[in-house]
C-alpha cells in the first residue's frame, strides 16, 4: 500500500516550486489570480521578504505541494491508498483526494493564514528527547498547564505554543527534566487554545466551501483516524487549536499493512519523523479501533464494547471536565496499551475509563 504525505509550514525556502511552476501554467496563474499576487515570484524570488510570514506562507505551500503531486500523478498514475498532510498539509491532502478542488482550498488557506497570522503575542517551541508523557508531567509540576503540545511530530519530538513568557519560562524546565528546548520563529501560539478567537471566522470561512468524499481516506490530524465526508469542515475548525496527532496518524497508516510513505513537496520533512514512529511501532505495536474486532485481550475488547455502544457524537461526562462533552473519534488505542477517545473542545485524550456516556 501506499500513502502520499505533504508538509506544513517550516518546509517553505526561496526557489520552491522551480520545477513546476512552468510545468503547470494554468494552475499557476489560477493561484496568482486568486491570491492576488504572482505566486511563481513570491516562491522563486521573496522580493519583499514575504515568504516566512504566516499570510502568505500557507498559500505559497499549499500551491506548490498541489503542483508537486499533479507532477506526481503524471510519473506515477496508480492513485494511493491514503493521503495525510502535517498541518497545513491536511489541505493539500484534501485536494489531493478529490475532497476539494484546487481552487477552494487555496482561498480557505489564504483566510487560514491571514487570520492566524492576526494572533499576536503567542510563541512555540520545539522539544526534543522527552515523550508525550514526560512533557505533560513536566508542564503539570511547574505550573505550566497554559502551554498546549500543538504538534507530537515523533516519539522524541513534540512542539509547545502558548504565550511568550509562558514558553520562556517552560525552557528551564524541559532542560531541567533532559528534554532539548528550541525556540521555533513562529508569529503565533498555532495548534493551541490561543488561536480559539480567529476559530468563528474560519467557521465562516470553512463554510462556504463545498466539500465532497474523500476518493481515498484522507488522515485527520485531530483524531489521527480518516476523515468522513461529513466531518471534514468540523474537524478542519478544530484543527486550528487541536494538535497535531502526527505520530498517532503515521502509526494508524503502518498498523494497515505494508505501507509505502511518499512525500510530495518543496522539502523532505516528514519523511524523517516517519522513520522516528516506525522504530516505535516496530517495537510497540499500536493497534485501532477498526481492527479490534479480531482481538481477544480485555482492553481490545472494551474497546469493541464502546464503539458498537456509542457512535460519534455521542454525549460524555469527564469527572474533571464539569460540562458534558461530545466525542470526536471513535475509541482506540492509543500508545499500544491506552483505550481512549477524542472528544470535542478538549486537547488530547480522553481515557476510556475516565468516560461516562450520557
């Protein structure tokens, strides 16, 4: 089998998309007309030094990756068998799958940028050698729970956004706990709660945009389980403050068999975090909700329970939560031994055992 995945922001440099612009002339100048400025010159060029502010990243990425993958599709016409994008990228994926024609998805990325880049005052921060786990124990001891984990990218490899003295002062203590702290030159708290005030514009947004099925499941970052046809706008609102569930997504596609991993485009990111997760899965296998069913151990089988119990959207209560809250996903497992569930307006998990279906 086969999965094609495309990159968010970071993979952006002067001269991307060299190699297709004049490949796909039609499609180049559509971009230009739509966004209002010569694509092809903003990605060769950064006349203005523009290309790393946020407005006009996530469209410069978002058209060369689609060109990347049509260019693709010429050399390798064989459709592949799932599509996953890191962020940004889940838009291109979109396209990609027929979800979404070129054209909307590139002005529902230029509405995602312009609005995301309005979020002042925010900051993330790559952190490395620690997992999930020891970061979120380590944000708990020092009072940091105003940080969100906006990105788990790899077993080792996790990025924090919040405010800016609040990413400062987790610094200390990350390197205090062993784990590698790295500023990122972001103009924003992406991925967390912060960008919660831009979500009812981009709802808007989101919309106004027709959707259609995916022609082959497109891996949501949210809940790291394909996207249904009637989830996608709800769950691309999500997104906005919702992590990116990077490694769970990669171990969904290997736990589906022999899984061939193609990157389409202007720079070769994820890849290297793919190798990261499958030397985890290799070792920790991870199994998913729609494989439970020929399992016999007790935590596959809660889980075979809840989901023939309780659909999506199903009503919740979490002790500590208060409000009733709504599911996102189906049950899974999670880091090869978690039963849990994603539910809506909440970062991460919920554990199977801490939910009470209403």
């Amino acid at each position: 089998m086969k999965s094609y995945l495309f990159p968010g922001q970071g993979a952006q440099y002067v001269g991307m998309g060299k190699a297709w612009f004049d490949l796909f002339p039609e499609q180049t100048q559509t971009a230009s007309d739509i966004l209002g400025y010569c694509i092809k010159t903003l990605c060769l060029d950064d006349p203005h030094k523009q290309l790393n502010q946020t407005e006009y990243t996530q469209p410069a990425l978002y058209v060369v990756s689609a060109l990347a993958f049509l260019a693709h599709q010429q050399r390798d016409p064989i459709p592949a068998d799932f599509m996953a994008g890191h962020s940004l990228g889940e838009y291109t994926a979109l396209f990609a799958a027929g979800a979404v024609s070129f054209e909307d998805g590139l002005r529902l990325v230029q509405q995602r940028g312009a609005l995301m880049s309005q979020v002042n005052g925010g900051a993330m921060a790559a952190v490395l050698e620690l997992d999930e786990a020891a970061i979120r124990a380590c944000l708990t001891e020092h009072h940091l729970e105003t940080l969100d984990i906006a990105n788990l990218n790899s077993p080792q490899q996790s990025v924090l956004s919040g405010l800016k003295d609040d990413i400062s002062r987790a610094q200390q203590a990350i390197e205090q706990a062993g784990g590698r702290f790295i500023r990122l030159n972001t103009s924003g708290a992406f991925h967390s709660r912060y960008m919660a005030d831009v979500q009812p514009d981009f709802a808007r947004c989101v919309a106004e945009v027709e959707f259609k099925a995916p022609s082959m499941p497109v891996i949501a970052n949210v809940s790291a389980r394909p996207y249904h046809e009637h989830t996608i706008q709800a769950q691309l609102i999500a997104q906005l403050t919702g992590s990116v569930r990077w490694t769970d997504s990669i171990a969904y596609l290997l736990a589906q068999g022999d899984m061939t991993f193609v990157e389409l485009g202007p720079k070769k990111i994820l890849s290297k975090l793919v190798a990261e997760i499958k030397q985890q899965v290799s070792s920790q296998p991870v199994c998913h909700a729609a494989k439970t069913t020929t399992l016999t151990n007790p935590i596959a089988q809660q889980i075979e329970r809840w989901n023939q119990s309780h659909d999506v959207g199903t009503q919740i209560r979490v002790a500590h939560l208060g409000e009733p809250l709504r599911t996102r996903t189906p049950a899974m497992l999670l880091f090869g031994h978690r039963p849990a569930v994603y539910v809506e307006g909440v970062q991460g998990y919920i554990a199977l055992d801490e939910a009470t279906p209403l």
